[in-house]
C-alpha cells in the first residue's frame, strides 16, 4: 500500500534517480539531478500516523520501568545537556531571541510531547500542531495551546505566525515541498522558518552507507543535504536562507524567511 507511485523528482521534476540502497524491503532512491533522496515505495499515511504515536508511548512506557542505574545514566545526560546548554529546542531559542522580540507567535509543527514547546514558551506566544492526539495531549500538559491534525490540511483560517519550527520532523514527511509551502502560507509577513533534519550529505552517511542510523524506513520518508534544502525552500518561497551543518552531526539546521519582498521580522528585530 502506498500514498504515492514512484514518479519524477517532486523537488527538481527530474526523471533520472538511482538506487543507494535497498533496506528493510525499501528502495533508498536518490535523484541524480538535484540530490534529493527518499524511500521507495512510500508506505500509506494511516499507517505512519500509527507507527508515530505507537512508538512514542512505546517509549514512555519503557522509560518508566528502566532500573535504577539507567536513571541515573539518563539523569546525567539530562544535567550534561542542560549544562552544556544544548537540550533539544535551545539551539532555536537562542536564535529565535536574537531575531524575534518576545510574544511573537511561535507554531511548532509536529510538537510531538512539547520538548521544543517547553523551552520556547518561556519567551514567545507558542502553539503546537501534532498529528497523533495521544503526543498533542502530552504536550497540553505544558499548559500551551497544541491542534490536532495534518498542518497541511488543518483549517488555520486567517491566522499567521511570526515564527515556525519544524524540529526533526521534515524527514518524516512524503510530500516535503508542498509542507514547505504551506509554511511559507502560514507564517506572516518576513516571518521565520526554523528547521531541523537528517543529513543526507554529512560525512556519517558517506562512511557508513546502507548502516548509516538516519536510514529508517518506513520511518524517515525523504532526505535532504544543505544544496537539495537549499533550492526546496527556494522553490517554497523563502530567502535568507542559513543553513548549519557540521561533518560529524547526523542532522542540520536551517534558518529561512518568508520571501514577501518586503522588510522582514528577522531584520527589524536585528
Ligand atoms: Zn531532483
């Protein structure tokens, strides 16, 4: 069962791909044109919707019976991260105060249990949309405002906002560019995109080929490099677009503003 047949590149429209690899009963197709690689065939969309919230309730469940030593493993992680002043959701933040002033309004796709929610709304006006109602109820509990649905279908209205964070969530989605778009729909006026995703370019992957841990079909749908992100966001109508990438990480960062043509949030704030 799958959503989409395996037709030309959705980012370049080129009909020239190559296997990398096949893993788990699934192709790693990347285009030859543009760079931009996903799994083959994709599988349907209930059944990821599944696989998310099971995984992730999966996972609390198995942290509350962990024994004493692994709590104290995963204390110190929590405390080193915290010191070392890099928990998930802080690198965005620091950014995000450096271009945006407090209470903007700040929508965080794909929130999952509230991590990146937890920190922002200490500064910024936050909203979470999730997919999985079991991971929106979790990240309520923070006491913020999280929707339930797709974000490319839920009914937003006229609402906009001055920034939004996709954190490790663009790798999971089959069709990433028309995601992209709808960002740009949603954010107002110079506003800003915040990403986080698997790097397909990073020497990790080169080295470790078909073993490499960002390879997780039916898991991680499609895979961008810094240049294959690069010209997605400027085909979805973005600019300014900073992308942050070390050899070593097995993921990137990428800063971009709505394309309005118009002074922008970001350069006021500056
Ligand atoms: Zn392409």
């Amino acid at each position: 069962m799958t959503d989409t047949p395996n037709t030309a590149c959705e980012l370049c429209g080129s009909a020239h791909k190559r296997t990398l690899h096949r893993i788990g009963g699934y192709d790693i197709q990347q285009c030859e044109a543009c760079g931009f690689a996903h799994i083959h065939p994709f599988p349907a969309r209930a059944a990821r919707a599944a696989f998310y919230a099971g995984s992730e309730v999966a996972a609390r469940k198995e942290k509350k019976k962990r024994g004493p030593l692994k709590r104290v493993a995963a204390f110190a992680r929590h405390w080193l991260r915290r010191v070392s002043g890099r928990t998930k959701g802080t690198v965005f933040l620091r950014e995000l105060t450096r271009r945006l002033p407090a209470g903007s309004h700040v929508l965080d796709i794909g929130c999952g249990t509230g991590a990146f929610l937890a920190t922002a709304r200490t500064r910024y006006q936050c909203t979470g949309i999730e997919i999985s109602e079991d991971l929106a109820a979790l990240a309520r509990e923070l006491g913020v405002e999280v929707l339930v649905g797709d974000f490319c279908e839920y009914p937003f209205g006229e609402r906009r906002f001055d920034a939004i964070a996709m954190v490790s969530l663009l790798e999971h989605l089959h069709q990433p560019l028309a995601a992209l778009r709808q960002c740009r729909a949603l954010l107002a006026n110079g506003g800003l995109l915040l990403l986080k995703t698997v790097n397909h370019g990073g020497l990790n992957r080169r080295v470790m080929g078909a073993n490499w841990s960002g390879y997780r079909p039916p898991d991680h749908l499609v895979y961008f490099d810094p240049a294959s992100l690069t010209r997605a966001l400027e085909t979805a109508g973005f600019r300014n677009i900073k992308i942050r990438a070390s050899l070593l990480n097995d993921s990137f960062y990428c800063y971009a503003e709505r394309d309005d043509g118009s002074q922008s949030v970001a350069g006021m704030a500056a």
